[in-house]
C-alpha cells in the first residue's frame, strides 16, 4: 500500500504548527507575567519608600520646629532604599538618591545650631521638588502613558503652610 504523503506532511506540520504555538504562547506568556510581576514588585517598593519618606520628613519638621533632637529610627527608610535599589530604573533610583541626599541635609539641619527660617525654607523646598521627582520617575517606569504631574500631592507641605507655626525664635532668624 502507498503512503499518502499529502496526510502525513499536512498531520506533520499540524503537529508542528501546535507545538511552535504552545512555545510561543509559553514564552509570551511568561514574558507578560514576569512584567506584571516587575511592575507589581515597583508599584509596592516606591509606594513603601514614599510612606517612609514622609515618616521622615515629619519627624524632622517637627524635630526642627520643637527645637529638639530627632527621634528617628532609621531602620525602615534604609530599608526602602536598598529595596528599591532591587527594582528601581535608574532614573526612579537618580530620583530617590536626590530626595535621600535632602533628606541628610535636613537631618543634619536639625542637628545643628543656629538654626534660620532660610535654612528650614530651602531644605522643604529641596525635599518637596525631590518628592515630585521621584513620584513623576516612579509614574513613568509604571506606565510610561502616565503624564508627569505638575503639582505635589501630599509630603513636605509647602512654605507658607509651615512659617506660620514656627516658633517666635526661628521667625527672627535663628533657634
């Protein structure tokens, strides 16, 4: 009996048409997974680093407008940090390597004497800039249809919500 090439070849490429598409769905598959975990795993990092951004900067204003020593724990924000170092672009990393440089300014504000109504002004100002840097880097490495935004939302309050109530002795100029 003759084989009847025209099943054989049209069964073969069949069965190879069904495996180059089980390939390929399995590593397109696994692609779109793997993003959504990176985006997932980035969504939560900056989300934490952001918590504990504020978390520091209150204690600082509040350490600076009490004219007392801070009492942060470090802990938490270093550990933001170097788990943002695990999934952070490298401009999400450039932002939150500025907004942590700010951050040592102000801490070292606080520590020093005297202290000036111009020091406390310039550190909020750095930190709220810092802030909306990394908030508009994070943004894009999420979703890069996302557009910046031009305005701060939460974080370090802006100057005039915080000359008010600072004390009668930074008002003249020094703590």
């Amino acid at each position: 009996m003759a084989v009847p090439w025209e099943i054989v070849i049209s069964t073969a490429g069949g069965v190879a048409a069904t495996v180059v598409g089980v390939f390929a769905g399995g590593v397109v598959g696994r692609r779109g997974q793997n993003e959504q975990w990176v985006r997932d795993n980035r969504s939560t990092t900056y989300a934490t680093f952001l918590r504990e951004f504020v978390a520091v900067e209150i204690e600082l204003r509040t350490a600076f407008l009490a004219d007392r020593p801070h009492r942060l724990d470090w802990a938490p924000w270093n550990a933001a940090l170097v788990a943002l170092s695990l999934v952070a672009t490298r401009e999400v990393a450039a932002a939150a390597a500025e907004l942590t440089g700010a951050v040592g300014r102000f801490a070292e504000l606080v520590a020093r004497s005297p202290k000036t109504r111009e020091d406390l002004r310039e550190v909020q100002e750095a930190l709220a800039a810092g802030q909306l840097r990394f908030v508009n880097a994070a943004r894009s490495s999420l979703d890069g249809s996302q557009a910046p935004l031009d305005w701060q939302l939460g974080g370090p309050p802006a100057w005039a919500m915080t000359e008010p109530y600072a004390p009668a002795s930074v008002a003249e100029g020094s703590v």
